[in-house]
C-alpha cells in the first residue's frame, strides 16, 4: 500500500515539474483589466488602475507575468488586477501572456475591463459608464481618403479575410447582471464638466452622469470628428451591431483572446467617457482633443464605482457565480 501511494506521489510530482504546475496555482475570481496609469499605482493623480489599486491590491501578492506589460496583482479575496498596455497589441500580448501562465487557473475566472472612452455627444455625456454588448473593431477593412475620390459615400468596406472577429457579442445575460447591479451606483461629477457639457446643443449631452449599456467600436487609432463618427455609425449599421455608445483603444483584441480560449462568455467590459468623439459648434477636432473638459478625474472614479459594484457582488456569491453566470433574477436587484 505504501508503495502505491509513493508511486502515485511519484507521479503527482513529475507532472508538476513538467507542466510547470504547483500547490500555489492562483484562482482569480475577478481579474481586472487597466490599460494604463499615470504616475505610480498609488498615492498621486488617479489614472484607471489606481482606484483599484487602492482598494484590492495594497497588501496583495504581486506575480511579475514574461510577456505582460505589468505584474498582476492578487488580493486574498480572490480579485486580481493589472495594466494591460494602451493599444490593441499591448492588451492582446498581456492577456495572451496571462492565460498562459500555469501559474493562474482561470477556468471559472470573471475578465472585466475598466477604462475610459469617448462617446458621441447626443448619446451619452462625462462621467458616464457604458457596459458593453458588443463589440466593432473599426480597423479591420479596406479604407480610402475622401480626398481621392469625386463620389460621395463610404470610404471603408469590410475585409472577408478578418473573419469573425470584426464583430464580437458578450454574453446578454451577464451583460444584463453588470447593468442591473451598478445602474444605481453613486457616480460623481464637477463642475467643469458640467459647463463643458453645455457647450454642446445635444440634450443628452447636458444630462448628469449615467449608467448605460451600448455597443462599443475599438480602433488603434484616437479617431475624432463628425465624418468619422459618421463611419463608425455607417460600420455598426453593416455589421448589424446596434448602435455605438463608446469608443475604444483595446476591447476587441481582449475579446477576440478570450473567445479562442473559450471565455468570452465570462468578459464584461465597463467604460468610463472622458471626451465627447467630436468637437462642439465653433470648435475643431484638434481643439476638442485639447481641451480640458473637467472630466477625467470623475472618470476615473465612476468607472470604479460601477465596475466595483460587480466585481463585489460576484465575489461575494462566489458559491453561485462559480459555476457560471446565472439566471437573472426575476425581482429588480436593490
């Protein structure tokens, strides 16, 4: 008998060895996704990952990840967090290089991303959150300047060659739970973005900040304008992808990673808007891009606020959510 056991011990130990296994796997229960902060992770001007930083990963254990672009840190509570890079690249490399660390175990893990984004103006307004259903990658395509043709229309097409990860759609259950469960949080404002709100005729643009939920477009590039907001609307109708709410430097790479690693189904993503995609009355898209609209900081801190709301609920109910998103319940949630 004791044979048999040393044999099996044996074994147990070999495979760790080669699979590059051990006793200290980590079990995210949440791991979220900054793409960038702007000084240190603590303790000066708040970018997307220091609110979070501050409230889950002081004491945590930091795991330094060959590939990513920032260790990622993990609270005893099962909440795990890092900074994935700003640019689809850097987000799609990060992730790629997480996942496939034998070190984490993210088979019933939960991926939110938290960070900010522009938004049309008769859409949302500053200071608002967007939960995303689903998700346009603006670059993939075929696209010409209008300056080098005479005839008015499109100036994209799309690229059968990208397949199906132009358009990619979170699960509407989960997308639906993330909503139910922060749409009340208590966002902040200022008053500097109050009044730049006001420089914009679109009522919606006036309004306080909000909880939403809408289709975002990702694209390397900070676009901005009315005509490329235009295309934007013009790819989302073509691809039958609703209506876009928020824009975006990195969702689609983490998405499209997930999906081929069999978990798109467990990805929120919550945006905070810190800019309008397009210059107001007199203004122009280079001055709109400049200007400082009072917004930033009550991003950076709703974007918090809402995202946290989730990531506490599933922690805390982690006996239900472990086993995957479950139904909705047929009662408002408080």
């Amino acid at each position: 008998m004791r044979k048999a056991v040393r044999s099996v011990a044996s074994i147990f130990l070999v495979l760790l060895l080669v699979t590059g296994a051990s006793a200290d796997v980590i079990r995210p229960k949440v791991l979220v996704f900054a793409m960038f902060e702007v000084g240190a992770n603590t303790g000066d001007f708040a970018g997307e990952f220091q609110h979070w930083f501050d409230r889950y990963f002081k004491d945590a254990t930091s795991v330094s990840v060959r590939g990513a672009f920032a260790p990622v840190y993990c609270s005893p509570s099962g909440v795990c967090g890092t900074v994935v890079g700003v640019g689809k690249a850097n987000a799609a490399a990060s992730l790629t290089a997480i996942l496939s660390d034998p070190r984490f175990d993210v088979s019933s893990t939960y991926f939110l991303t938290s960070g900010c984004a522009g938004t049309p103006p008769d859409r949302g307004t500053l200071g608002s959150v967007f939960w995303s259903d689903c998700i346009v990658d603006y670059d993939l395509g075929q696209r010409w300047s209008p300056l080098d043709v005479t005839e008015k229309g499109p100036v994209f097409q799309p690229l059968e060659a990208a397949g199906k990860g132009i358009v990619l759609r979170l699960d509407p259950v989960l997308t639906e739970w993330a909503h139910r469960l922060s749409r009340n949080a208590p966002l902040e404002d200022a008053v500097d973005a109050a009044l730049y709100r006001l420089r914009y005729r679109e009522k919606q643009a006036h309004r306080k900040p909000f909880v939403g939920v809408g289709t975002t477009v990702c694209s390397d590039t900070w676009w901005h304008g009315h005509t490329l907001s235009r295309e934007a609307d013009y790819l989302c109708a073509l691809y039958k992808a609703g209506t876009y709410v928020s824009t975006q430097m990195e969702d689609s790479a983490v998405a499209l990673v997930l999906q081929r690693h069999g978990m798109l189904g467990r990805y929120m993503i919550a945006r905070d808007i810190v800019n309008f995609d397009q210059p107001h009355e007199g203004q122009t898209p280079k001055e709109s891009l400049a200007a400082r609209n009072g917004s930033f900081s009550i991003g950076m801190k709703n974007g918090f606020l809402v995202g946290a709301a989730v990531v506490d609920h599933i922690v805390s109910n982690w006996s239900v959510w472990e086993k995957g998103v479950p139904p909705l319940p047929a009662a408002p949630l408080q």
